[in-house]
C-alpha cells in the first residue's frame, strides 16, 4: 500500500478523498482506489459551494495536524472529490502526524 502523501522540501503533497454534507468533520482512515493509490478519507459538514467544502477541509487538516490554517491549501482538485493538499511545515513530522491520522 502506498502512503496517502508524498514529503516535499517544505512540507507534503496529501491525497485526500472528500465527502461533504456530512453529519461531523472528521478524518477516518486511508482507502484505496482500485487504481491503486491511497487517500485520506474525510468528511465535512459544508456544502461543496463556493469552496466551503474545501476551507472546512483545509482547517480540518491544520487543526489535526497541528499546523496553522494558513500552512494547508488544496492544490489539485478543487471542484474533484478527490483533491491533493500542500501542507507546510516540517515534512518527517508531518508524515509521521499523517501516519498516525490514518491509522487512528
């Protein structure tokens, strides 16, 4: 299985599978696509409107990772379920705080 996330020189690339209009915001653990990468599996409250979905998503990643809001952004996919994050910061911590979010 692969890693939902590649390390980068400043940070991580995420891969991350979004559903929204949910009941909670919460990570739930990695899934894989029969094509064979895996991605974080999320869910959010907000509607996928004028990019709500995608700002609850972004402070839902900080606010697990431990990171400021201003460090996560979607950077592919914005209007995709299946999107990819760029989160800034130290990347060995950040793979091991991603990790640990996957296997909770």
């Amino acid at each position: 299985m692969t890693a939902p996330f590649r390390l980068r020189d400043d940070g991580v690339e995420m891969f991350v599978r979004l559903t929204p209009k949910t009941a909670m915001d919460r990570l739930e653990g990695i899934e894989i696509s029969a094509d064979g990468p895996s991605y974080l599996k999320a869910r959010v409250r907000a509607l996928p409107e004028n990019g709500a979905a995608n700002q609850a998503l972004e402070r839902l990643v900080a606010k697990s990772l431990g990171v400021p809001r201003s460090a996560v952004s979607v950077v592919v996919g914005g209007t995709a379920r299946l999107k990819m994050l760029r989160v800034l910061g130290d990347p060995a911590a950040l793979a091991r705080g991603i990790e640990a979010l996957s296997s909770a």
